[in-house]
C-alpha cells in the first residue's frame, strides 16, 4: 500500500514497526468505540483485513522519530510474516506449529486469523498459563530452548532492550520493559495479564485473567514483589 509516487509511508522500516516507531495514526484506545482504532479494526470495518486496515492509517509523525503503541502495528508485522512464509493462513498455522509450538511442548494455543488469513496478532493467541510460561521461558533464557537456539542470536537481547523509555513506561522489541528496572521486561496482555521475567535472577512471574484495569497495578504488585524475593544469580 506504501509504494505509491511520493507515498512517504514507504520511509517506515521493519525496525519501526517492531518498535512501534512507525509514525501511523491509530488511536489504542479500548472503551470509546467512537475513538477507538482497536474496536473498529477487530470489530468494525477492519474485522476482515485487520492489517489492511492498519495499514491504512496516515502518518500522524515521521516514521521512527515517534513511540506510540499500536496494536494495528503487530498486525501488519504479522500479515507481513504471512506473506514471506505463503500458503495463506494455513502456511501460517503450519510455521508458528513447526517453528515455536511445538519445539516448546505447546500443545493448547489456539491462534485467531481474519478473513483474509492473516493472524490477529495484536490481540489472539488463547492458550493455558503453562504454555505461556514456556513461551516466557523461551525468552527468559535468551531464545534458547533445551539447550539449542530456538530464536536467531541477539533477538531477544534486541526484544528487551529500551528505545522508548520514560519516568512512567518503556518498551523494547514488541516486549514492554520496567522503566524502574531495566533488566525486567514483560509481555502484558489485556486488563492485567503478564508475563514478568527477571533474567538475573532467572526468575518468571505470570498472572492470568481479567481484571479492570483500574484495579491493574494493585493485582500486579505481587508479581514485582515476588520477584524481588529472590537473589541475583
């Protein structure tokens, strides 16, 4: 969509959009259906192409000079993943179980695609808290797995370390990172999910389920304070 004369969308790098860095106009919002990009893109006018509805967005700032997280972003990674690995959806199904479900011992993850086959990964992926914790550990040991490297080297360096960052947030590579410790970073699903690793403590901390989001910090307090508890290694 971005290769159009004078299109200066095509500026957006890979690098960008893994950063959420790109520049596109979309609004993360979760409760106003008016605003909300997130509502209109699941569930109104972009629920059958998602990522084309993402990629549909103006540039609201120059690509990489912006952080703003976007799930319209992961969607276009992902259909863009779809593309170089073929055979539409099922050519997906078939990569993400052979290159990560199954070396890891998953066996319940049940990934949603939209009409036109890409996955919805901004948002999709239903599995049981111990195959999100193999996911977790995949990460917490540097993208190796049994011993062997599962994920290319300096990945999951590249994942948690910050380009964003503030007093109140920070984020790496699709992975969000503690702005208080840098050396923790998380996966954070909606209303309160999280996957909170410590690599130097070789520690992982998970909680499941929804909670309002008011309610979010207090309910992940524990998680921190676990993970303090334990030693340096």
């Amino acid at each position: 969509e971005w290769q159009g004369a004078e299109d200066p969308r095509a500026a957006i790098r890979w690098r960008d959009l893994l950063r959420m860095r790109p520049g596109l106009a979309f609004a993360e919002d979760y409760v106003d259906s008016g605003v909300s990009d997130v509502m209109e893109m699941l569930w109104g006018r972009g629920r059958d192409d998602v990522a084309g509805y993402a990629a549909s967005k103006p540039l609201a700032a120059d690509p990489g000079t912006r952080f703003n997280y976007s799930s319209g972003t992961s969607n276009i990674v992902s259909r863009a993943v779809g593309t170089l690995v073929g055979d539409g959806e099922a050519g997906l199904r078939r990569f993400m179980q052979e290159g990560l479900f199954r070396p890891l011992g998953m066996q319940s993850p049940v990934p949603k695609f939209d009409a036109a086959g890409t996955w919805k990964g901004s948002s999709f992926c239903f599995c049981t808290a111990e195959d999100f914790a193999r996911f977790g550990l995949l990460y917490l040991r540097g993208g190796q797995w049994d011993g062997a490297p599962l994920l290319p080297d300096g990945w999951a360096d590249d994942a948690r370390t910050p380009t964003h960052h503030t007093a109140g947030e920070a984020y790496g590579s699709h992975w969000w990172i503690e702005p208080e410790d840098v050396r923790h970073f998380y996966a954070s699903g909606y209303e309160g999910q999280r996957i909170l690793l410590a690599p130097e403590k070789d520690v992982l901390a998970m909680r499941l389920g929804v909670s309002p989001n008011e309610r979010v910090p207090a309910l992940l307090r524990p998680l921190h304070e676990l993970i303090r508890a334990f030693p340096d290694l």
